[in-house]
C-alpha cells in the first residue's frame, strides 16, 4: 500500500475482519466503531472490492474543503498589517469580523499573523500554583478595587491611571475611570458612582495602598484612612488583599484592558483622560458581553442607597478637622481661608470646624451642622505636591536631570583655582592637578 493505514483504520480492518468471519455482527461491530450498521455495510462493500486500500480514507492527501483561499489570505493579512499589526489574535479575529465582514477562526488568524511576522508563537509559562477561590455567589456580595497605570494613549497625552470596579461573582466591570493618580478622593469619586448606579456593596476587595488602611506598625488598630472611614460609614466592609494573585480577577482585567482598551481607543480616536472617561460606558457594555458570566444566585446584594445624593456625596469626601483662629481663618492646602460672619462671631473664635473636600473639587466647612460661607486667599507654596507612590520614580528621574543640567562648579572650586593659576596658553590636564 502506498499509504500507510492510521491507527483508526486499522481497528476497523480487524473489526470488519471479525464480520467476515462471522464471529461477531454486523450491530456489533457498529457498537465496537461507535458508527452506524449502514456505514458498517459500506465499508464491508469497500473491503470485498478493495481490500485494505478501501479503508484508507479517500481525504487523505486532499486540502479540506473549508480552507481559506489565497485571495482571502491575503486580504486578511493586509488589512492586519495596516489596521491591527500589534493586535493579539483573539482581538484581530473580532475586528475583521465586526468592522470588515471577514469570519475566520482564532487559530486561523494566529497562523496568518505568525507567517507574516505579526504574532510569535509564545511559549508556556512557568506555572505557578495558588489556592483557589471560587466566585462569590451573589452578584454586589464583593467588589475588587484597583488602580492600574500604565502609558494608556501611547504617547497622545500623558500617562495615567486607570481604576477599576469589578464584580467577583460575575466578572462585570462595574466603573472604569482614568485618574492622573491613585488619590482617596479619585477613588471616592468612583465609589459614589458605583453606588449610584447600582446600590450599596457588601465588601471591597483592594490591596493595602495607604488608601485604603494604615500601614504603620504602631498604629491604632482602630484607626481609619478617609476612604475606609466613609465606607464604614456606607455599611461597606473592607477586605485588603496579602498579595496580587488574592484579588486575582481585577489583575487579569487590568492585563486584558491594558491591551484591549489601548487598542480599541487608538481605533476610536481617543486621545486625552476627559474623552476616554465620557467614552468608557460603552466600552464597559461591549467588554461585559464578552467577558462576563452569570452569577450562581439571581439575589442582587447591593442595597439601595436611601439618603439624598447630596449626603453621600459628604460622607465620600475628605473630611478633616480645623481649629479656627482668633480672627475666624485657617490655612488649608497653601490658602488662607476666612470665615464670614454676619455678627460678631466671637462663639467661633478657637471654634473646631469640619472640612469636606468633594471629589469635584468644592470645599464645604461645617461647624454644628451649620455651613459656614468663607472666602479663600493662596498662599505662595513651600513644599511640592503629593505624588502617588507608583509615581514616584519618574519624580525623581525629572530631579536628577534637571540638577544635572543646571549644575555648575562653584567659584571657589578646586577645578577653577587650578585653571585660574596657570600662565596662558598653557593646557593642563585636570587628572594632574593637585588637590
């Protein structure tokens, strides 16, 4: 035989061998192949005719019939070069399915993209082992919280922040938000969204940012950052996660759209933080119908929040405590801020006043539940502004080549004595000059 015969075909010569014989029947030999009695008689039909040769398949050798032609190939591997070039293909294959009417498998567009030099074959990663955690139950039971930067528009604007909100029992993004930082008042701005739009959490599931909990080891036990005091204040628990690989689904989301969402605003046309966050909506709609699942109890867990906006909007602000002075100001964030009084107001000389600052930028002042009318005067600034902490380096890069290309050797320096004392003309080498 020119061709060797498969494992499969094989079985199916000694089974049909076993019917020639008459040692088993045709029903049998059906149940032993897991076919039909009439495919059991055709290929009965093919073996007296043809021997072993019959059994082979008649595929063998022949190009299937659901191969892609040349002329779609190329077009595929043309419109990827223009338009998707450093597109993964799972992300491709979508693309030239919705915007180019061309259907085609992941694994076919991965083939494509390696011949072409687009996509290179990875290899397995080291595996690493962690425990397991199944899905919460209820949909709203717990939020996982995260800030991801990253060079979101490729060099369009600035780099910044992105943080997420996302659903553990269903995988649903609940808020995005691009932030120029991880700051208490970004992530309270977020959470007021989320409450807004669907209910009170049970739980926030985050890392241990200074955020989110004191990290200092002699701090009180029951002390609270600003955001963890407004979440309690909310009824909301808060859970901070020992590792990255703990709250494991928001870091595969920040992976995903660290590559998908860079992609989809590059095609798009977003350029800047303010188009990306008025644009995000609908991102969130296409990414949930993609990637998330139903939850295992149809039991909603948010609660509804009862009060007015404007309450929740103090309790998720920053909230800090002033004493007045005598002639009724304090000083606040490099400003002066003078409290207006209709009378005297002698009963708020050394008065303690209550500070909210909202995420949108106001300032409000409360003394007994009161609120108190100001006026506000900056002053010149000693310190530099607060950084967040993954920023932190770029800070300090800026310094360094600002020093270096600023610096000059003083006048007394020992360099500009030794040129100073030489005769003229005379060229000396600065390794030969003594100290």
């Amino acid at each position: 035989m020119d061709k060797l015969m498969s494992q499969k075909e094989a079985t199916r010569a000694q089974i049909l061998g076993l019917v020639d014989e008459q040692k088993i029947s045709q029903l049998e030999a059906a149940k032993r192949l897991n076919i039909t009695p009439r495919q059991i008689r055709r290929l009965i039909k093919r073996y007296h005719a043809e021997g072993l040769p019959g059994l082979i398949s008649k595929k063998r050798g022949q190009s299937s019939n659901r191969q892609v032609d040349e002329a779609t190939k190329a077009t595929v591997i043309e419109l990827i070069g223009t338009h998707y070039r450093d597109f993964g293909p799972t992300l491709a294959m979508e693309k030239l399915s919705e915007k180019h009417g061309i259907k085609l498998s992941v694994e076919t567009v991965r083939q494509l993209m390696i011949a072409a030099g687009y996509w290179r074959a990875k290899k397995g990663s080291k595996i690493c082992t962690h425990p397991m955690r199944e899905r919460r139950e209820q949909w709203g039971e717990l939020i996982q919280i995260d800030g991801s930067p990253h060079d979101w528009f490729e060099g369009r604007s600035e780099k910044c922040t992105l943080l997420v909100f996302i659903d553990d029992a269903t995988g649903k993004l609940t808020q995005l938000r691009f932030v120029k930082a991880e700051t208490t008042l970004a992530y309270l701005h977020v959470l007021h969204d989320h409450i807004l739009a669907y209910g009170v959490p049970v739980a926030l599931y985050s890392d241990k940012h200074s955020i989110f909990r004191i990290n200092a080891k002699d701090a009180d036990p029951d002390a609270q950052t600003q955001f963890s005091r407004a979440a309690s204040e909310l009824g909301i628990t808060c859970i901070h996660a020992n590792s990255p690989q703990a709250k494991g689904r928001v870091e595969r989301a920040n992976q995903t759209l660290q590559d998908r969402l860079v992609k989809e605003m590059r095609l798009v046309g977003v350029d800047d933080k303010e188009a990306a966050n008025a644009w995000l909506p609908s991102f969130i709609v296409d990414y949930n119908r993609r990637f998330a699942v139903s939850a295992k109890s149809q039991i909603d867990a948010h609660l509804p929040y009862q009060d007015n906006k404007e309450t929740l909007t103090r309790i998720l602000s920053v909230q800090i405590t002033k004493t007045l002075s005598k002639n009724l100001s304090f000083q606040y964030e490099n400003k002066l801020l003078q409290i207006e009084t209709i009378g005297t107001g002698l009963a708020l000389r050394k008065a303690k006043i209550m500070l909210h600052e909202h995420f949108d930028g106001r300032t409000e002042l409360f003394w007994q539940g009161r609120r108190l009318a100001y006026t506000q005067m900056d002053k010149p600034s000693r310190q530099a502004p607060e950084t967040d902490a993954k920023t932190v380096n770029k800070r300090v890069d800026q310094a360094s080549a600002t020093r270096n290309a600023n610096h000059k050797p003083a006048v007394n320096h020992p360099w500009r004595k030794a040129v100073i004392n030489q005769p003229n003309n005379v060229k000396t080498d600065a390794n030969s000059i003594a100290p």
